[in-house]
C-alpha cells in the first residue's frame, strides 16, 4: 500500500493539470469542480484512506462529494447531498454561512458551501524569526482593530491588508510592539444560535478547516497574508497567529456537514460508545493522537510559516497532546521539534481546556511560551487591594514556581480578548453581557475585577482618577515583569466594552475600537513603559538570580512583609548601577535610575 502519509494532500498544481488528493474512509468520493452554477463531477480512485485524482487545468474551484453508510449514531455522517470543503484547502471563494440545510439529511448544500480555490502552495523556506522572547506581544482581532480607523481608507477596513497603512505601522511602533498577534483570521462559521439572534462570531475560534483564509479578513487570500506580513518585518514587527486545532466549526451531533464530519469523522475524537468527546465545549474535539490529524496540523503550520509568519499561539492547547489524557510527551510536540521549519518558530500554548486533567500551566515543552493566568489574576488581586506582596513578587520574577528554566517562558497579561478590557477591570465589579443573547450566564462569572464608584461610565473626577491609577499601576507591573508581556489592543488608551467580558458575539461598535476616543495621555504612558524596556540594559526573561527584595522602608523583607498588601522594592544591578522597581499599593509604581517613570 502506499505511504499515505507521504502523499501531499490537497490541490497541487502538476504539469498539465491539478492533482487532488484528500483523506476519506467513504466508500467513494467524488471530486466536484464549479463554474459558476454548473457542477462537474469525477470519480476519485482510492489507495488506502487516501483518494486522489487529476483534472485539466489550474483555475479551479471545488469541492468533494463523499458516499457511505449514514448513522449519526455510529459516527457516520456520508451524505453525498452535502458538497465538503477540502480540509486542505488555502483558499475559498466566499464566507461560510450558517443554516439548517447543513445538518439536514439528503439537502444538497452546494448553493452555500464554500468552494475551494485552487492556488499554488508555497514553497520557500522562511526567513528566522524577527520576535524574541521578551519582546511585547500586541494581541489583536484584524477586523476589530481597523473598522473604526480613521486614516485607513473605507474599502480596506476589516481586512487583513489594513495592518500595511502607515498610521497603523506608526501606532504599533510607538507602543514599541516586537510582534503583533493576530486573533484567527482563518474562515470560520457563527455558531447555530447566533444568527437567529442578529449576531455573529467576532473571534474566529469557530473554524471549519485550518489552512483556508477568511474570505472577509483576508479577500487577497495566501499573496495578502504573505504581503502584510513582508511590510510588518519591514518595520521591525513580527507576526504571531493564533491558530484553532482543538475543534472545527462542525460542531456536536447536532452540527452541519461541512468538511471533516462528512470525509473523515475519526478526526474527531470519541469515547468507546462513539460519543464526541467535547474537551474544546464547542461539541467536538480534533483527535491529535491520530497520525493523520497531526500531520495536518504540521502541515498547517509549515504552509503559515512559509508566508513568513514568526510563530503560533495554540488556543486550548492540551487538547494536541490529548489520546485521551495530557501527556506532556506527546508525540505532536516532537514532530515539532524535529522539523527543519518548525523547530525555528515561536510555540505559544494556552494550556488549558475543559477537558479531564485540563489545566497544564507549566507543563509544555521548555522551549514553547505559555500564557500565564496565575500572572493575571494575582496582578489584579495585588491592585484591587487583596493580594500578598509575595504573590505579586512571584508573578513578577517570572513566576518561577512555575517555569523552571533559566529564561522565563511566562507570557504576562493582566487582560486579554477572552474577558474584561483593562479599563473596565476597575470599572464593572460583574459582567454585563446581555447583549449576547444569554442572560448574561456566559463569560467567566468570578473575573478578579472592582468597580471604584458606581459601575460603568461616570463624570466623578475622583472615581476616574482612582481607575486611572489601578490601570496604570497594572500597566506599570506588566511592563517591569520577567517574561514576555502581551498587550490587547486598545486596552493602551482605555477602551472599553461596557462591562461585557466575552464580546465573541459582538461583531460592531462594542469591539471595535474606538480610534477617535482615545485616552492620549495613556497611551503615551504605555509608550513610555515599553521605551523604558527596551531601552533598558536588562535581560527581561533572565534577571532572577540578580533579584534582592527589600520592604518599602528599605529593609530586608520579613515573612510579614511578604504576608502584607503593602507592596516591596526591587534591587536589579545594572553594571554599576541599580535598578529600584518599588510596587506600592498605596501610591502605584516607580522605577528608579536616574529618572523616575510615574504610575
């Protein structure tokens, strides 16, 4: 039998035509090609689990047709009425929609589907990665970043290309951003009851298959995405993109046949009586134990690379080390190692899921980052007034509980896209999330957050002094933290969401930034953080062994100290010099050499 795993999956452009190639365990499938409304059919033979067939020409648009048994029940989802999206595809030609059609039995659904584009893989090898550990990472959603931008020209807003404009170069070089990372803009589908609410998915962590660019995000398909990345590099800014391998788009029984479900349905992992397994709580999970499945996301991953990307962040990332516990050797993690592309690019883990044994803070590879929630929560509960300074001073110094390595490999945050905004941390002592059409139960409900006065805006100079101090002082600890810092965009002049901390379903002016009402004096204090950082002649993920502590009078820090709310100073030696950080709850922040940064 052939090596199925050899064979190149997808649509490859060959002398005198396009190979297609595409996994299914149907008993036939058939490769559909498109011009216009007319259909095309042709019969695809098999060698395996690997079907493959050659058409004339390049300029394609299709898509696969899978016949079989059909028993939801068994995990047999083969409904020749259903056209499926190639989980190889690169590019599509319009959005996915959601319908009922998609889960209906026997309804032809090739009006709605996507069609496949076919486009000529990319092949170079990349140049090495611009970003570098401890360099700030600048979180972003491209279309909530660009819709409201006044300098970006109307017809460009949303869109992937949006990030080229000058004044948007000029902003993230203020902010002295090493690498922006992009919120998914891979295609993604809403969830089923979204629409009938007037909503739609503003995240993208809803992805049908994960090579194929959201037609919307990115209409310039694979040239956009390498294009805008070549002008980031040009300004010195990396490219990190968050990718989704835990769940696809097709979601639980009760989801639509779109690609995966109706070619492959092991993809998806199961229980021994065939029930998907739900780790993500999206209905279904990737199956990463499967050889198949993780050479699809290698595959992924070496295709985003090769358009010049520096690295990945993994939403839910357990779940690629899952068959069906964590396990910290799995195999994924060595195929990443030893591959000649992937071994140079940067791995950020979001380690945790939902599912058994899924919190794994600490326990990825030593050389991936991990986004740290310890770091956030015991910030926050320092500045609301009920942490301990020795909880505060662990989170700085890198959370070295956690990390043992000698270089942190701690991503520090204090707000993030999945939660409160910074403003609204000191503004909403509770999440105000009606507006998405769940009775405000969704979003975590026990955000470490306060409100200083009333909840929401108010005109009181005291409450908005007070909530600026617990915004800069949060600011101020990020940026003098060992590890690497993440900054959601916007959160540097203020933006909020009006006390809503899941604004995944808020595709309009909740999300989209507000460019026009920015708070300048913060974000020229955010600028000056990040120059003082940079700036500064310090190793930002190695000064542990250099750390002296001392209380806030100047002496050694007793256990009482370290007990207290109080706060504590930080010795770092510098050459000759020193470096006093002092963390005082009472007055904020200060860094001392030779000038002195207020917070």
């Amino acid at each position: 039998m052939t090596n199925q795993l050899a064979l190149p999956l997808g649509a490859t452009p060959v002398p005198g035509g396009t190979r297609f190639a595409v996994r299914s365990t149907a008993e036939r499938v058939e490769l559909c090609l498109f011009d216009g409304a007319d259909e095309r059919r042709l019969a695809m033979t098999r060698d395996g689990d690997v079907w493959t067939t050659t058409a004339p020409g390049t300029n394609h648009l299709y898509g696969y047709r899978a016949h079989g048994e059909y028993d939801p029940g068994r995990n047999l989802w083969f409904d020749p009425a259903k056209l499926l999206v190639d989980p190889y595809a690169l590019e599509l030609d319009r959005p996915f929609i959601q319908s009922p059609r998609l889960a209906a039995y026997g309804e032809d659904t090739a009006d709605i589907v996507p069609r496949a584009r076919v486009v000529t893989p990319l092949t170079d090898t990349p140049a090495p990665p611009l970003f570098r550990p401890g360099g700030l990472i600048y979180e972003l959603n491209v279309r909530g970043f660009t819709m409201r931008h006044p300098a970006i020209p109307p017809e460009q807003r949303g869109t992937l290309a949006a990030l080229a404009h000058p004044a948007v170069l000029d902003h993230l070089r203020k902010l002295g951003v090493a690498a922006v990372e992009l919120m998914p803009i891979t295609a993604a589908i809403d969830e089923r009851h979204l629409p009938p609410l007037g909503l739609r998915n503003a995240w993208g962590y809803n992805p049908v298959v994960p090579m194929a660019l959201c037609p919307e995000r990115v209409p310039g398909g694979v040239a956009e995405l390498a294009s805008t990345v070549a002008v980031l590099r040009q300004a010195g800014i990396g490219v990190i993109l968050d990718l989704v391998f835990n769940h696809m788009g097709e979601s639980d029984i009760h989801g639509g046949t779109l690609s995966f479900r109706g070619l492959d349905p092991d993809a998806y992992a199961r229980t021994t009586d065939g029930t998907l397994i739900n780790d993500a709580g999206t209905g279904n999970t990737l199956d990463a134990s499967r050889p198949g499945v993780r050479a699809m996301i290698l595959d992924s991953l070496r295709h985003f690379a090769r358009a010049g990307v520096d690295g990945f962040r993994f939403d839910l990332a357990p779940v690629l080390a899952r068959g069906p516990g964590f396990d910290a050797r799995a195999p994924i993690f060595a195929e990443i190692a030893a591959d000649p592309i992937l071994s140079t690019r940067i791995m950020i883990a979001e380690p945790w899921d939902i599912g058994p044994g899924g919190y794994q803070l600490g326990n990825f590879p030593e050389h991936w980052l991990e986004w740290n929630d310890k770091y956030r929560d015991q910030v926050r509960r320092f500045w609301r007034g009920d942490g301990r300074a020795g909880d505060l001073a662990t989170r700085i110094a890198g959370s070295a509980d956690i990390f043992s390595s000698t270089a942190s490999r701690s991503v520090n945050f204090v707000a993030a896209h999945d939660g409160f905004t910074l403003a609204d941390l000191a503004a909403y002592a509770q999440r105000h999330n009606h507006a998405n059409g769940e009775d405000n139960r969704d979003g975590h409900g026990d955000e470490v957050s306060w409100n200083h006065g009333q909840e929401g805006a108010i005109d009181d100079p005291a409450i908005r002094a007070a909530r600026t101090r617990s915004v800069r002082a949060m600011l101020a600890t990020l940026f003098l933290s060992r590890g690497t810092p993440m900054l959601t965009a916007g959160d540097e002049f203020g933006r909020s969401q009006n006390g809503n901390n899941n604004g995944y379903a808020q595709d309009n002016e909740t999300t989209w930034l507000d460019w026009e009402a920015r708070d300048a004096a913060l974000e020229d204090f955010v600028a000056q953080l990040s120059a003082f950082r940079r700036d500064m002649p310090l190793d930002w993920t190695d000064w542990l062994a250099k750390a002296e502590w001392r209380n806030l009078s100047g002496g050694p820090m007793t256990p009482e100290d370290w007990d207290s709310g109080n706060g504590f100073a930080l010795h770092l030696p510098i050459g000759d010099e020193k470096l006093i950080l002092r963390f005082d709850h009472r007055h904020g922040v200060s860094a001392i050499r030779g000038r002195l940064l207020e917070s």
